[in-house]
C-alpha cells in the first residue's frame, strides 16, 4: 500500500536541498559576475601577494607584508584563475541531478508509490506524447526567449553566467551536454516538480493539481536563482506552464520531452549559434 505521506516528506526533503545548493551556486556565479565587471572596468586585476619585504617608516626595522601587483593578465593567469573547467562543470551537474533523481526514486520505491502517480503509466508513455511534447517544448522556447527579451528590455537585467559556463567549446562536449547533461536535467526536474510535487501529491491527498501547480512552480523558480531576476520570473511563469500541461495531459513524457527542448535550443541558439533574440547575432571575444 503506497505510503503517501512518507513519500510527501521525502519529496519535500530533496526539494529543499535543490533549493539550497542552488542558493550555494548563486553565491559563486554572483562573486564571480563581481569579479569580471571589476577587471572589465579597470583592464587589470589584483595578483596574489608576493610576500616581499618592504622597509617601514623606522630605518632600523624590516617588516614582511604583502604587495599586490596590478598588470594585464597574462596567459598563465588566466588560466589560473579561470576556476573549474567546463568537463568538470557538467560532469557536476549530472552527477548532482542524477543523484537527486535516484535518491527521489529510491524513496518512491521505498514508499511504493505507482508510476502512474507521476505520470508515467504505460498509457503515458506513447509515441504520441513524445510528438505533443515536442511541439510543446518548441513553442514553449519561443514564449520563454520572448519572455527574457522582454525583462531585459525594461531593465530587469539577467545572467547567463551559468549557461556559458556549462557551454562546450568541442563536439564531443556538445554531445556530453545534449545527450547526457540536459536529458538528466530535464528528467530530475520534471520527476521532481510535476511528477513528484503535482501529480503524487494530488494523487495521494486529494488535493487540487492546479494549486500543487502553484506550488511546484514557486518552488521550480527559486531553484533557478542563479539565473537572475528575469531568470526566476520567466522560470516561474515556464514552470506553471509545464505543470498545466502535465496536469491536461496527465503525462511526464510530455513534459520531459518539452523541458529538455527548452534547454537544448537555449545551449544551441545562445552558445552554439552566437545568437541573441534581440541585436541579432553576436561576435563572442
């Protein structure tokens, strides 16, 4: 017999620790926009100190402090400072994700909670689902890309630090993030908040899906902090969507397919292409 409740805390418990790492990853991508604008402005950068000898006021006593040196960074620095390279960023985010996905289904099992609670009956499951979601996911990135052009137009500002650091600058990389990277992302996220939030919830308390979807949707927002102010309002508003559409066509496949489509064609258009809805296309330095 399912155990609902178990299930709910469980559920509630992987949530806020996504919350909490992406807070913990919003701190860095902040410091590190900090950081850039700083040497943008000023074309150098404070080095470590050298831990050199200087003579102080009295003649007679030497004191060791440290003295930072500017100058225009060179090769070498920047690669020291250039912080984790962009394999080891997705593999930490796969890694993160599908650990959080497994420990979800771990407990599901535990719970004995049905598939068909997330949406992934059989019955859920068809070629036709993948086709609805498909084209769900592609005018769901045509809304979302409007969406963002929108906020930034009236000043609403944005970061797309986190994409361009998980952007691939090879093809085998291309194929690691599109192939593996995203599909985790889109998989943990969707079993999370539509599935998890929405659909096990509705199903074992009776509560109206479209208030979970309410829910789920706040809470898919604040995960996305990372992104910046547009970033949370336009990933709240994309998540109400995809939870509607979950809660319409009772299916995660649907969802899965347009939340990865989502992502795939903002890593493709933005970092692969080098093209920007508004200015057109852009020349990356």
């Amino acid at each position: 017999m399912p155990d609902w409740a178990m299930f709910a805390a469980f559920a509630g418990l992987v949530t806020s620790a996504l919350l909490l790492l992406s807070h913990a990853s919003r701190g860095v991508i902040s410091h590190d926009d900090a950081e850039r604008a700083a040497s943008a402005e000023t074309g150098v950068r404070p080095r470590e100190p050298t831990g050199d000898e200087t003579r102080s006021d009295d003649p007679d006593e030497f004191v060791a402090t440290p003295r930072l040196r500017y100058g225009p960074q060179s090769p070498t620095d920047e690669t020291e400072d250039s912080g984790p390279s962009t394999a080891l960023l997705l593999l930490n985010v796969a890694v993160s994700q599908g650990l959080f996905a497994a420990l979800l289904l771990g407990g599901a099992w535990f719970s004995d909670i049905p598939a068909g609670a997330f949406g992934a009956g059989l019955d859920s499951l068809t070629p036709w689902h993948a086709l609805l979601g498909t084209g769900f996911g592609v005018a769901l990135y045509a809304a979302n890309e409007l969406g963002a052009a929108a906020g930034e137009r009236f000043g609403l500002g944005g970061s797309e630090q986190l994409r361009e650091s998980l952007a691939p600058e090879t093809a085998r990389g291309w194929a690691v993030l599109l192939l593996c990277v995203l599909p985790v992302i889109a998989g943990f996220e969707e079993l999370l908040f539509r599935g998890a939030l929405v659909g096990v919830v509705a199903a074992g308390f009776d509560v109206s899906p479209w208030a979970m979807a309410v829910v789920s949707s706040v809470a898919f927002a604040l995960g996305h902090g990372a992104q910046g102010r547009v970033g949370v309002v336009v990933t709240g508003v994309l998540g109400f969507v995809l939870a509607a559409g979950f809660v319409l066509t009772g299916s995660l496949l649907v969802v899965f397919v347009a939340h990865y489509l989502v992502n795939a064609l903002e890593f493709v258009v933005h970092e692969g292409l080098e093209w920007e809805w508004v200015g057109g296309r852009t020349d990356r330095r």
